[in-house]
C-alpha cells in the first residue's frame, strides 16, 4: 500500500514540477523586435536633434541591445589641485545586429575624440578609425557614428579620450574634503555611480543588464594612494614624479559597482577564514576610530560565505570613510564605500545605537556583495532585490554573528516604519516601473528596502528557515555574474522547496508502516492522508502567484477576524491610513485588492503557532477547544496589520491588564502599533489605543515599552507644535506620571544591555523635553562640569545627546557646542552636538545652523537635509525650515540632485508633519509651482497625502484625546 500510494502522489508531483518549474524557461522571446538602423531608415523625424544640429539616431531612454561591452579599459588622471580629471577607455564590445552607429551613456563629460578598431585592426595593429560623436545630453546619450555598417557577431574595439571638472556634489567621480587635526584640509576624489552616475566619470553603457569585466590604471602623486574594486598588480613611475597604479581585471559586473579612491587614507586590515584580505580606510586622523569596523566586518564575511555557501570571489575587501557622502553607504564590489557615522565607532562618543548602526550598515553592504554584485537585478524596477534581501540580511546575519545587539527584537520597526507609507494610496508596488533618471533614484525607498525586507521575512516564516535558505542559495548559484527578476527568485525558492516537501513526503511514506499509519512531521503526529500530502505540495506551486500579490500590487492588507463561539470568521481588505470607511472614496480604493496572506494565530487554549493562508476576500477558520481570546499575527512576522471585531479588543486588552506576558513579547509590541494604526484608519477608536497602554507600567519587554512611548510622543508633538495648550500640558502630566517609575530608575551611566541603554536614551530624553526637574538639573550638572573640563570629560555617550541638547539652551552652551563641533573628530559626536543645536528656541541661532549648512564648511553640506529635518521638528524653527526650502529651492538644486535622497528627505522633513488646511494649500502651491518649473517627485504626493491624514487625524480625535486625558488625569 505504501509503496503504490509513493508513485500516486509522485506522478501527481511531476506535472506539479513541469508546470510549475520547467514550462516557464521553453519558451525564449527574442529582445528585438526590428533593428536599430531600420528604425532610423524608417522614420528618421521621429528622432532627437543633437547639440549639433544633427538627427541624433537613438530616441529611447533604455540603450538599444544591439551592442554588448565586454572589457573596459579605463586610465584615469585626477587633479587634486585643478580639481578635474583626463582619461581615456577602450571598450571592447560584441556587435549582434549590424549597425551604423554605437550609443553609450555620457553625461557633464568632454569627449575630445574616439575611434574604431576591429578584431584585425587590433591584431595587426592598425590604427583605429575616427568616429563622429553627436550627444544629446536629455538622455545623457552619445552616439559614435561608424564609417562602414558594423558587422553582426564580430568584435570590436571603441577608443574614447575625454576630460571633466571633479563634480561637487555626491555623484560620479567628486571631491571630498576634510580637515586635519591642525586645520589644514585636504582633498580626495572618490566615485559613487549608484543608480546612473558612472556615466558621468567615464562613457559607458550604464544599465545593470550590461555586465563586463574592467581594467582600471589610476595616475596619482607619490602623497597619494589609489583604490579600486581590485587588488594592486604594480605601480609604473612617469615623468615628473607621477605614479601609475594599475590593478587587477575585474570579475564580470555591472557599470555602478565599479569604483576608484584617490586620497592619503590609512588603513588597518586583517585576513578572513577564507584567506580574503579585509581593509578598513579613513583619514589619517580618525584611524584609531576603524578597528570595530574590521572586526564586524571579518566576522559577517565569514558569515555570509557559509550561509550562501559561495566564496567571496574577490581577493580583498576594502571599506572606506568617505568624509562627504549623501548616502548611509555603497556596496562597490571589493571597495564599499560609508558616510563616516555609518563606518566608524569611537568607544569614547558612540552610544549603542550607533554601534547597532554601523554594525548594521556593514552588515547590509557585505551582503550586496552577493545580493546585487554576483545576482544583479536586470532593470532598477527590481532593485528591491538588491535591497530588500540586504535588509532582510541584516536580521538573519547579525542574529548569530552579535546576539548581543539584540537586532532580532528590532526588526519590527523596520516593518512597521514601511506600513506608515504602504498605508497611503500614493505609494507604489516593490516592483514598479521606473525609466527616467529620476525615477529610478525614487525607487530607493522605504518599499524597495523595508517592505522588500519584510516580505521576504514573512516568506521565510511560511517556508521554513531552512527552505528558504536553499532556495536563496539555489537562486545565487544559479544566476551568479548574471541578471534576474522576481520570477527568477520564486522560480529557484519553489524549485527547492518542491523537492525538499517531496522528500519529506518520501521519507513520511517510507515510515508509514512503522509508524502504525501516521507521518511525522517536525515530531508532531499528522494523518497521513492523501489531501494533506497534495496540499503541502500545491502550496509550493502557488508561490509565484502567491508573491505577485505582495510585489506587483502596492498597499498593504487589514485582516479583520471576528470570534463567533469556536469559528472565526476572517475577512481581508486594502488598509488605508487617513481613509475610513465612511468616506466616499474608500470602496473605489478597494477594488481589485486582493493578498494570499499566510496568517498566523494562536489562542489562549494553545501554545501552538496555527497556520492558514487567506486568499479569498472572506473565510472561516474552526477552532478545535473554545478560547478566551486569539491573537494573529504571532511575533509580527506577517506583513498585514488585524483588527478584531466584536468583543476582540477588549479581551487582549483585559488580557494585557490581568497577566501580560501570556503573550508573546512581540505579540503585545504588535498588538500596539496595530491598535494606533487602526485610528488613523477609523476602525478603532483613539480611547481605545490609549486603554489598551495603560499595562505599559508592568511592561517587561522593553522593545514594546518604547513602541507604546513613542505612539504618545507623537501625541505630544502634534499638539504640542498646532500649540493646543490644554492637551499640551495634559499629556505632559500624564507622560511625567504614568512613567515616572520608569524614569526613576534610570542611572546616567553606560551599563544593561543594549535595550536597556537604548530605554535610558529614550527615557531620558523625553523626560528633559517635557523639563522634567530632576533630569534638567542633572543633565545641566554634566553639561557643565564638561564646560569646565574643556570638553575632555567623558559623559556616558548613552546621555551624550540628552545632556547637550539641555546644555544648547543657553546662549554660552550653544555657542561652545557649535565650538566643539567644529573641533571634533567623532562624526557620531557630531551628529550629537548637531541635533542639540538645532533644539535652540532661538530663531537666529537657528537660521545660523541653516546658513553653515548652506556654506558647507564648518557643517558639511552632506548633513543638511538631516539639519533642516531637526530644525522643522523643533517648534520655534518649524516654520522657518519651510520657508528656507520655499525661498531657496533653486539653491538647493544645486547641491543634490531632483530625485536624490537629500532633496527628498528636506522636502519631507520640512512638510510631512503640518496638520493644518493653511498648511496644506501652502504645500499644495508650492508643488504646483515646481511642477510648472518642471520639477515634479512622487514623494509630493506622499506628502500631501500625508499632511491631509493629519489633519483629518487631529479633527476626529482631539476631543477624544482632550476628554481622555481629563478623565486618566
């Protein structure tokens, strides 16, 4: 019986397999659908004018296919005194459809001139052709116009000589500055071409899909080093003193990854288990700052080349910190690229979320190197599979690699940071369109990153740790120095996870006589049945369906489960912050929305985690025993915020009063960022949430402690900045009460765990803002004994920020921090003194921050979009940070890029918390005249989305909270 039962359910499990796994890859469109020069013949007006007035023949923004590079070969001379650089290339490239003309990325260069050589050329060293070069700098496109038609399957050789100024801003090959201890500054040239910038430091086809291999030769001044994606082969010594670097060839990748330094860094390195040489770089006076980095840097390597069972495939790894950079960090393949803050670890001023910072940040670009560098995206629409997997490895690496940081308690909030955007209608599919520049640069965001983290998380919880994991790894092999898609990555994770269940199934039936006709599965007894065997494996077929619907559409789901006796009836709807159901629009935004949520669930009755996938728009789940109560969701793992109906709140709510810790900690850490979600939907009412954190003086989770903070900061800040004086000064008792406990017990000292440093942090902070007596007068005893000192007293970096930003509220203070800004050498203390300064009730001291921003010396230039965030949430600079964007838009242009994260985060940051309908037709008409002058984001209608819920939040729910508070106080 068993063995006719195994070749029933094996048969079944080949045309699972074929259709699933094998179909997809027969059929091989072909990427062309008519040649680039037939094109041209045919219609050649409908083709752009170049700079010269000639037709230029190329009018997409994607680069035709017709020409594939193979080999750059790149010499770079960088000026550090003139600030500009000379080069020149030769790009062997693969011709696959004849034509007449090769098209390449250029953007800001000079082309002084270019030619043409064929394989015969080359051989018998002929000189190469001169190309026509016409440009049309709309699509940062050249095109070299050839002599005679180049011919299909034959190789040629593209010699191009060029020139340009260093950039001043944060993209393609810019200079950096910074000073030395003695007040000289020094100069550096350093390259950051991610998403579409390396064409601005040499010509190239710069999209991910055209991978090749790279020579790069570096001239610098013996003062100097160079560094690359790869190791040094030898120095050449030229005339007048100049050296030649030359490193070794490349393995195959993508134009972003590529990278060149040119600066007098020192370094401190070590050797990984797998013989890989490991760098950390920095100016010379912030060495003695690099060593953490080297550490957590050679622990992860060693890591991850376990975890994907795939060697690094480089010789070294070089991490460097670049003193100006726009970003947190970039994973150049071999030369990784950090903001200072997100590299560097002083023990004397880095508190623990800066060392969970950092080892985060390098966590993160150490995975790239397999997630992004060896499996490439094929198009920026993708990039959360760059992204999302980076994120997502930060958790599962620095789980087992510092268990210590505690980053598994952590990992919520980078879900639940993602749903405040997913929730609006103006947000957008992890995987979506994205063609222009601009574009592109949007689509690094909280989606691509956070979401992208978090489903892949959640997916990982359904299929299991170690499926997923083979899955991922088959994935890595299979594409290594390729390009993929989403369909590849579901492709590879159900190919796996069809064969290990069709194993588990073997290994079932194989015991089913020994076992008396049960199977036993992770050592719980299951009914060996036919239904239940088939329904394992048809969950792996579905999964390429399943996961389109958290990929392709945006949004996030709302379960709603209501209990009736020992059903619960489930039924799934799109969640929509600032949108209830009583508003008009609310049923047209829910049309066609439909998730496969793999929900999970447990009972008062159960320690058991139930599992059920929801697909339809109801369902009925039967319990086996009535219940008290029932919590979805176990441990936050599933992308999908739930609501309980009926009687439900009120019981976790009881539940939470009575014996919290029946739940799970992260359980209740759900439960209240759900509950506050639910408000701003208009399914739960505000008195409600707020009931429901009145345990949080028992509470012995902290991360859920602080979730249940941070939702009544929030609070305060937004009454406290519409400066709505009675609830003001309401929840300021009621937070300086309820928490005094908590507040009490905190010391001024560096010692608990990492939760425990992160609380006192929290706590005390908040306990200042609010002039709380005793931490005023103990923050200001600190401040000034540091005065007395000079600056060389050590305060405990834990309340390094609290006790600078009350010392700040004197004139003498705030002018000596802005002092020791200037002198100091730690980038974390930096930020520190930075946000201290802008807490000023001062307005003139404020603008003057925002000037020094502007002027990019003593502050750098890199640090004012977080500058001009701080100064907005302070409510004496709100108004002023919105008014400097407004008037000084243009000046603003000039430093970042439209599009870039900087411009994106200033206009967020000095709008997204406005609640007023004045406010709104402001924003609203300043957008409007941007969009005029052609400058138009996505993220202007995230924010006045945004703006809109805010206000609709405080006229709903101001008299709930004014009447609350009058009654709890």
């Amino acid at each position: 019986m068993a063995n006719s039962c195994r070749k029933l359910i094996f048969n079944i499990y080949l045309v699972f397999y074929c259709s699933a796994v094998i179909m997809p890859h027969i059929c091989i469109c072909s990427q062309f659908t008519s040649s680039p020069i037939d094109q041209f013949n045919k219609d050649p007006r409908a083709f752009p004018i170049a700079t010269n007035g000639e037709i230029f023949p190329w009018h997409e923004l994607r680069l035709p296919t017709v020409i594939i590079p193979l080999h750059y070969d790149l010499l770079i001379h960088p000026n550090l005194t003139s600030l500009d650089f000379v080069a020149s290339e030769k790009i062997e490239v693969l011709v696959r459809d004849a034509t007449q003309f090769i098209v390449l990325h250029s953007k800001d260069l000079e082309i002084l001139n270019a030619s043409l050589q064929s394989e015969e050329d080359v051989r018998y060293r002929k000189p190469g052709e001169s190309l026509t070069v016409l440009s049309y700098p709309a699509h940062q496109q050249i095109a070299l116009l050839v002599p005679e038609k180049l011919r299909a399957d034959l190789r040629y050789s593209v010699a191009i000589d060029f020139q340009a100024k260093l950039a001043d801003g944060f993209e393609g090959f810019y200079k950096s500055t910074y000073r030395t201890l003695g007040g000289e500054t020094r100069t550096i040239a350093v390259t950051d071409f991610e998403p579409t910038e390396a064409r601005m430091a040499f010509p190239c086809f710069d999209e991910p899909l055209f991978k090749a291999n790279f020579s790069i030769k570096i001239r610098r001044e013996s003062r100097h080093i160079a560094l690359s994606n790869m190791p040094k082969v030898k120095t050449i010594e030229l005339e007048g003193g100049l050296l030649e670097d030359h490193f070794e060839t490349t393995v195959k990748m993508s134009t972003y990854l590529v990278a060149y330094i040119v600066c007098d860094f020192t370094s401190v390195s070590g050797t990984a288990s797998s013989g890989v040489k490991v760098s950390i770089y920095a100016s010379p006076d912030k060495w003695s700052q690099t060593h953490y980095a080297l550490e957590a840097s050679l622990k992860l390597l060693d890591y991850y080349e376990n975890y994907f069972d795939i060697h690094y495939p480089l010789p070294k790894l070089d991490l460097v910190a670049i003193p100006d950079f726009a970003s947190g960090a970039m994973e150049n393949w071999g030369l990784v690229t950090y903001r200072e803050t997100s590299l560097l670890f002083d023990p004397k001023k880095s508190s623990i979320s800066d060392k969970l910072w950092v080892t985060k940040v390098i966590a993160h670009e150490l995975a790239h190197q397999w997630f992004g560098n060896l499996v490439t995206m094929e198009w920026w629409n993708d990039i959360w599979l760059n992204e999302g997997f980076a994120t997502y490895m930060e958790l599962i690496s620095l789980n087992i690699t510092y268990p210590e940081l505690q980053f598994d308690d952590d990992f919520s909030n980078t879900c639940f940071e993602v749903i405040k955007r997913d929730s609006l209608n103006s947000s957008h599919p992890i995987s979506n369109q994205a063609k222009t520049a601009i574009q592109i640069k949007e689509m690094f965001d909280a989606v691509s990153y956070n979401k992208g983290a978090c489903i892949l998380n959640m997916l990982k919880d359904f299929l299991s740790e170690d499926t997923f994991r083979k899955g991922i790894i088959h994935y890595l092999k299979k594409f290594s120095y390729r390009n993929a898609k989403n369909d590849d990555l579901w492709h590879s994770l159900s190919n796996v996870s069809h064969q290990l269940s069709y194993r588990r199934l073997l290994n079932c039936l194989e015991s089913d006589s020994a076992s008396g006709g049960f199977c036993y599965s992770d050592s719980k007894k299951t009914s060996n049945t036919l239904a239940f065997q088939l329904a394992f494996l048809r969950k792996n077929v579905e999964l390429k369906e399943m996961m389109a619907t958290w990929t392709l559409q945006k949004g996030i789901p709302l379960v709603v489960v209501k209990r009736e006796g020992r059903s619960l009836r489930l039924q799934q709807e799109r969640f929509l912050s600032g949108v209830s159901k009583e508003d008009p629009e609310w049923g047209t935004l829910q049309e066609r929305y439909l998730w496969h949520i793999p929900v999970t669930y447990s009972t008062s009755s159960s320690h058991a985690i139930h599992r059920h996938i929801l697909k339809l728009k109801t369902d009925t789940l039967d319990l086996s025993e009535k219940t008290d109560w029932v919590k979805f969701n176990v441990d936050s793992n599933g992308y999908y915020i739930v609501h309980y109906e009926g009687q439900g709140w009120d019981e976790l709510i009881t539940l939470l009063n009575q014996n919290h810790t029946l739940l799970r900690p992260k359980d209740r850490l759900g439960l209240i960022h759900d509950a506050f979600q639910l408000v701003s939907a208009g399914r739960l009412t505000l008195d409600k949430a707020l009931d429901l954190t009145r345990y949080l003086q028992r509470e012995t989770s902290i991360p859920a402690l602080l979730k249940g903070l941070e939702y009544l900061e929030l609070l305060y800040r937004m009454v406290e900045r519409r400066n709505i004086s009675d609830v003001t000064e309401n929840l300021k008792h009621y937070l300086l009460q309820y928490f005094k406990p908590v507040i009490d017990t905190q010391s001024w000292v560096d010692k608990g765990s990492v939760w425990d440093r992160m609380l006192r942090s929290t706590v005390l902070k908040l306990a200042c803002y609010l002039n709380h007596a005793p931490c005023i007068q103990k923050a200001t005893e600190l401040f000034s004994q540091w005065m007395e000192s000079s600056g060389k007293l050590n305060i405990p970096t834990d309340v390094l920020k609290v006790v600078y930003s009350v010392g700040a509220q004197t004139t003498a203070g705030w002018n000596y921090l802005l002092e020791q800004y200037e002198l100091s050498l730690s980038g974390a203390e930096k930020n520190k003194i930075l946000y201290a300064l802008s807490t000023s009730k001062h307005q003139e001291k404020l603008m003057k921050l925002i000037e020094l921003g502007m002027e990019g010396k003593v502050i750098k230039t890199q640090d004012l979009a977080a500058l001009l965030f701080a100064i907005a949430r302070n409510p004496e600079g709100q108004q002023l940070a919105w008014n400097f964007v407004k008037e000084n838009w243009t000046h603003l242009l000039k430093k970042f890029d439209l599009g870039s994260f900087p411009i994106r985060m200033i206009v967020s940051g000095t709008t997204s918390h406005f609640s007023s309908k004045d406010e709104l037709q402001e924003v609203e008409l300043f957008f409007e005249s941007l969009k005029a002058q052609g400058s138009h984001l996505d993220i202007f209608q995230i924010i006045l989305e945004t703006i809109s819920k805010n206000i609709k939040w405080l006229e709903k729910n101001l008299p709930t909270l004014r009447k609350w508070l009058l009654i709890t106080t």
